[in-house]
C-alpha cells in the first residue's frame, strides 16, 4: 500500500482504466478486475470519436469537454479535427436547441446553429431533397483511436503502480465488508469501483444503490462498401432518426440506435435512411463493423456517485455511449470523492438520488 489505501476497480474498459490511473497516480494501490480483455464491452463499439456537443444534455457536455482538453495532452494520440454536424428537419429540433444553447455554452462546448446552406457546404453528401431546417454546428470534435485510448490509460495505469487483472470475473461483491470474490480467490479493500458498464447494476445493488440500468443493451455500427474518392465530412447526425455518420477510409461507419431483437429489419431502416440522407450512396452495401454491449441510463447522463465508507463504494455507469467522450473526467471525478476532495463539477447533477433513479 502507498499510504492513501487500497481500491478496487471492477471494469476494465476506457472508464474503469481511467479511474484506475487516476486513482493510482495519486498513490492508491489499485487493483483492476477485467472479466474478459481489456476495452472489450462497450469500448470495443464505437465510432472513435470524441466530442464536446452533447444536445440536451449540458451536464454530459461540460465532461466531455473537460475530457477533450485531456485529450489533446495524451500523449502521441491521434486527433483529427472533422467538427459535428446535427442536420434539423423538424421546426421543434430548432426550438429546442436554442432553449439548449446557453447551458451548453455555460458548459464550455463551441457550438451554433447555421443555415441549410452552410450545413450542405460543410456535408456535400448530404441529398437536395433532404427536408433540412438547419443544422448545429460544433468544430469540437475529433476522430481518435478507441484502442490507442484503452491501451495509453493501461500503459498508464501500470506505471503509477496499478494492477491490472484480465480474465477475471467477479464472482460476487460484499460492499459491506469491502470484499470482491473472484474465480481465483478473495480481494479486500477499503473502497470497490463499479466501472462495469452493462453489468453495474447487480454489482452496485450489493452495496444498496439502485443503478437502473437495462440488461446489456447490444450496440452495432455498420461500415459500407468501398465508396469512390471524396473529401472529408463531419461527423454528421441525422436528429429525427438517429443516424450517425462518419468517413472511415473509403468506407462510411455507419450508427443508428440499437438493433433490438429484429435486426433485419433495424438493418432495412438503417439503408432506408442512409439512402435518403446520402442519396448518392444509396445502394452501397452495408457489413457489421464492430458490436459491443452499452449502458444506458433513462436520461442518457453517467452515473457517478458514492456510498461513503469504509469500506466505500463508488460507481461510474450508464454512460450510455458517451463513455469514450467522458473517461478522462470520470476517472477525476471518482477520484477525487474517493480522496474526500472537492470535485471540479457538483456531483449530486450525477449520483444515482431517487429524483433520477425514479
């Protein structure tokens, strides 16, 4: 032990890793569990992109952007600066974005809303026919290596001391007792993390705090075929259906929600309004690029919170796909409420209280 005691982190994707450095480079000697392989949930399904706008949600904003300024003091990470792009094709999108714009402001996100003119200037793909309001418009956002996170915070991690466990299901939590039983025997500590993703919820009920998280949600982005050369866009989002584009090399990754039980038919949605959305590409062909396991939160906020100890319990889930935008913030904040410290954002807007568990 390094003198400020022991935690154990269970989760070992970007936010579990994150608050595994935190929490070792402040000189807590830190064990991290990983059922499977590093960054393989939730962190192996996503679009490698961070950034700072999240619409109607200044709270997942203000982390992200905290998040963006540790980014860009990552050491050897790629960032490609391509700016986001939310297409409006309803007069209430529009309503509600300028009711949105001051707390995201507040927030520190650099966004405003153009004309269909600018928002085609900056999307050429985007069809004539396409029944665009306006659009939103934030130059905060980066394409970035998901990997190269995962694997820096583990580098990291493990160089201020942490142990990071693979392969290692936990089995069982006493939160009360501050031990964490696993397949190859029992840890204790002074504090246990949940930073479990889709599998937080049964692990924080042990420890009395109601996460209302789904079973495992299965997220899939879809990449196209090959695409004739074209210039860059910005990671672009369609509001009224969802759909989330981006460049990956002559190929279009493709978001659109989660594909449910038929995922045929959420596959024939998908080409339908991508086809609409980029009629010049309708017809392209679309194959599974990655699927990952998500946790959502009923409003699409992180939970983040305690249960003061000793021993204590801390959680950070429900990031419902905004993870890899919040993880260097996260791991701060756990780490500071582990600390006692003050945290940098007022973090009852994140605990699990009844008002947002419901």
């Amino acid at each position: 032990m390094n003198g400020q005691g022991r935690a154990v982190v269970v989760g070992g994707g970007v936010i579990g890793l994150s608050i595994a450095f935190h929490l070792a480079a402040a000189g807590v000697d830190t064990v991290l569990l990983e059922r499977g392989t590093l960054g393989s949930g939730a962190s192996r399904a996503t679009a490698d992109v961070v950034r700072a706008y999240f619409a109607g949600n200044p709270v997942s904003s203000a982390l992200a952007v905290r998040s963006l300024r540790a980014y860009h003091d990552f050491p050897g990470l790629p960032l490609r600066q391509v700016g986001y792009l939310v297409l409006f094709t309803e007069q209430e999108q529009v309503t509600a974005f300028e009711a949105d714009l001051p707390a995201q402001r507040a927030a520190g996100v650099e966004v405003e809303l153009i004309d269909a003119a600018e928002a085609r200037r900056l999307n050429p793909l985007i069809g004539g026919d396409l029944p665009l309001l306006a659009a939103a418009w934030s130059a905060q956002a980066y394409v970035s290596d998901t990997a190269a996170i995962v694997n820096g915070y583990a580098e990291a991690a493990r160089r201020a001391g942490a142990k990071l466990r693979t392969g290692c299901p936990v089995t069982a939590i006493d939160a009360d007792r501050g031990r964490v039983e696993t397949a190859s025997g029992a840890i204790t500590a002074d504090a246990v993390v949940c930073a479990a993703g889709a599998w937080s919820a049964p692990l924080a009920r042990s420890a009395g705090v109601e996460l209302p998280l789904p079973e495992p949600i299965i997220q899939e982005l879809l990449l196209t075929d090959p695409l004739p050369p074209m210039p860059d866009i910005p990671v672009t989002l369609h509001a009224a259906s969802g759909l989330l584009t981006r460049l990956r090399g002559d190929r279009m990754l493709i978001g659109m929600g989660y594909p449910g039980p038929d995922r045929d038919a959420w596959r024939a949605g998908v080409a339908m309004q991508f086809a609409a959305t980029y009629p010049s590409l309708a017809g392209a062909g679309l194959h599974t690029a990655f699927t990952g396991a998500r946790d959502a939160s009923p409003d699409r906020t992180a939970f983040i919170g305690h249960r003061p100890g000793p021993p204590a319990f801390l959680y950070a889930a429900g990031f419902s796909g905004h993870g890899l935008c919040n993880a260097p913030a996260a791991g701060e904040l756990v780490r500071d409420l582990y600390l006692g410290q003050d945290p940098w954002l007022d973090i009852a807007t994140l605990a699990a209280t009844p008002e947002r568990v419901g």
